[in-house]
C-alpha cells in the first residue's frame, strides 16, 4: 500500500489538502448552514436528505450539538467565511438551556419542540458537552468564562456521580455493564482540548489517568489491540461482544496517544499508538474496496464487514500522526498512506451530492438508502484540519 519511492515531504500532499478543504469551506459548510442549522432559534438538526437535499426533521441527540458547534469554528479557521462564531453561540446556548438536566448532566435527546425525549445518562453525550466547552472557550472570548464554569461542573458531576473506583468512569449509577472505552476516548480528546486553553490541572490529571487506562485495560496486553467492551472491573466483557475491536478506533485511539505520548515524552504510548495502526491497517482494511471495516474479532479476523464513513477519516488522522512522530522507510510507509486514507474518505463523497456524503458501506460496494447524518461531519472536519495543518507545517 506504501510506496517507498515517493517523497515523504508533508508540501506534497498540499493541493490534496487544498481540495478537500474547498470542498468543506465552499460546499459542505454552506449547504449545512442553510438545511441543518436554524440559525434564528440557534438549533441542529439530525440528517439531510441526500435524495432531495431536505431537513430531517427527527428527535435531535446530545451528541450532534457538539460536533456542530466544533465543525463550524474549526471550518471558521480553514478558511470558511459564514458566521460561525453566530451559529457556535446559538447553538450553546441552545444546548444549555434544552439539554442540561436539572442533575447536572446533558440528557439524551430532545424533540422539535425541545422537550427531552431521552433523558438517558450517556458518558458519550457528556464526553462531547466538555468537548464543545472547550472549544467555546477557544473560538469565542466573551463566553469562554462561561464555558469553563459549565465544563468544571460537569467534570465535578462526573467525578461525584460516575466515577469507577479503579480509573476512568462508570456508564450507569448504579453500575451497568458492559463498561465502554470509546466515552473515555473522546474524554481524552476533550482533556487533551481544555490542555490547549486551561491551566487548570484537572484536564491534564484526567488526560493522564485515561492514557493510562488504555495502555494497562483497553489495549491487550499480548495481541495490542483496543477492545471495546469490559466488565464492571475493567476486565474484557465475556463473550463474543468483548472480543470487538474496532479498526477506526485503533486509528483514533493512535492518534491521540501519539498526541498525549508526545506532550508527555511517554515512549511506551507511541509504541502502543504504532502497534495499534499496525492492527488497523494490516487487518482493518478491506483490499478490494480499500476502506476500514467496522469491526474485528480480538483474534483480528472479521466481525463486521460494513464500512462506516468516520473509520476512513480516523485512518488519515492516525498515518498523519505516525508520520510526524517517524523517520526514514517508516515514515515514508505512513506518509504514502495518507493518500489512500483519502481516497478511502472520498468513496463516501463520491455519489452524493456536492457537501454531502453518505455513510454505510456493504461488503458488496452498495451504499444504505439513508440521510447524511450530521454526526459524520465532525470526523470529517477533524481529518481535513490535521491534514492541513500537516501539509502547512512538513
């Protein structure tokens, strides 16, 4: 998959970057603004209707919010010249006021008229809530204050109500197994976020203590491979469902010990974060259609040949950030990935509409008949940004 001939200079993988960001800045972001975002009551909505380019007018999660407000600010800064800062407000606002429960934590989901539908504890969604704070607190100075008080009580309700005896946190209370690694992980990217725009140690001891957890709990210690599911002590849920491991989230999961492992000069989490993109990209992807399957076994064959789009844009995030922190042949193998990572991305572009996209693969190259989901944009925006960055700064 690697081509050892081609020159590992990060410039040359600019007008690739170019082009994707044109794409997002002049087609994407518009086309969200006018039909997945009601700018005047500051809300989101779900999907977009590939077929005839409509709302979707569905129950709105907690989780989508977030992303929104974090796709429009980072699109803001590749370039995109809506109002983002407006839309990014409205829609915290929207959030603060709609989706936080009288507990403390964000609910589930609400209705069009705003009434929780869902007023379910996920980690996942609080994950997120502390994700976007972050970025408010970065992207907008006359809110940040705000921001970091909403994030410092959330954190102090999680730490109060949620938190494992061992290390990271619980999905329930009282407990409900299985016990999760992907909440912790985007925990860990929401830290790694408040690191950027806190002194506050908080972040940087949680970021820490969730590393942690996933070099010594999540990540098999004999195979090196990142589970998914786990029993009440940390230990892999039995079954089948324990033996899950994602190849887009071994990406992920490598890019952001690359990440904490470079801030910290933690030898021993590259070293997992390589290995982790070994396992993605030796048994991961699928050659005859050259994207990242859903889902292996902890014995790495198959368990899910679906193709998710976000799994390819955690592959180009993760080549991106093994490249950086690599020299020689081994940088040039994850340089000359970053390419095929892409063109992995835009098998998902490539029959849907201009700024949409669509979302499920088959094993048989056929596409689910199903809206664009708001959800993906955020992977989207996330893999663009570190590709820009790279090719500005190699």
């Amino acid at each position: 998959m690697a081509d050892p001939h081609q020159s590992t200079d990060a410039h040359m993988l600019r007008p690739l970057s170019d082009e994707l960001a044109h794409w997002l800045t002049e087609k994407a972001l518009p086309l969200w603004q006018s039909h997945g975002i009601d700018i005047a009551k500051g809300e989101c909505f779900e999907a977009i209707d590939i077929v005839d380019i409509t709302t979707i007018n569905s129950a709105r999660r907690a989780r989508v919010v977030p992303r929104q407000i974090y796709s429009f600010l980072k699109g803001a800064k590749l370039g995109w010249q809506g109002p983002a800062h407006k839309i990014a407000t409205g829609l915290f606002d929207w959030f603060l006021r709609t989706y936080l429960t009288k507990q403390g934590y964000a609910a589930a989901a609400v209705d069009l008229d705003n009434k929780i539908v869902d007023d379910t504890f996920d980690l996942y969604n609080q994950a997120f809530a502390l994700f976007a704070f972050a970025q408010v607190s970065a992207a907008i100075p006359d809110r940040k204050s705000e921001a970091v008080e909403c994030a410092a009580n959330l954190l102090n309700y999680l730490l109060e109500h949620y938190k494992h005896p061992e290390a990271g946190f619980r999905e329930a209370n009282p407990d409900k197994r299985p016990l999760c690694s992907n909440p912790h992980m985007h925990l860990f990217e929401a830290c790694l976020a408040w690191e950027d725009v806190s002194d506050d140690p908080a972040w940087s001891d949680l970021a820490d203590e969730i590393a942690e957890l996933a070099l010594n709990r999540f990540i098999d210690p004999v195979s090196g491979g990142l589970r998914e599911f786990f029993d009440l002590d940390w230990t892999p849920l039995p079954g089948d469902k324990g033996r899950i491991m994602e190849p887009g989230h071994q990406f992920e999961w490598a890019w952001l010990l690359c990440r904490w492992g470079r801030s910290r000069g933690d030898a021993g989490a590259l070293l997992a974060a390589r290995r982790l993109y070994d396992i993605g990209w030796t048994y991961g992807i699928d050659e005859n259609r050259g994207v990242t399957f859903m889902a292996l076994n902890d014995d790495f064959t198959v368990q899910n040949p679906l193709a998710r789009l976000w799994g390819q844009t955690e592959w180009i995030k993760a080549a991106i950030a093994l490249a950086e922190i690599s020299s020689g042949p081994e940088r040039d193998a994850y340089f000359t990935d970053i390419p095929a990572a892409v063109a992995a991305l835009r098998v998902f572009f490539k029959d849907a509409p201009d700024g949409l996209y669509l979302d499920k693969l088959a094993p048989d190259g056929s596409f689910a008949n199903e809206p664009a989901p708001a959800s993906s944009l955020y992977h989207i925006v996330c893999a663009i940004s570190e590709l820009d960055r790279f090719t500005k700064s190699g």
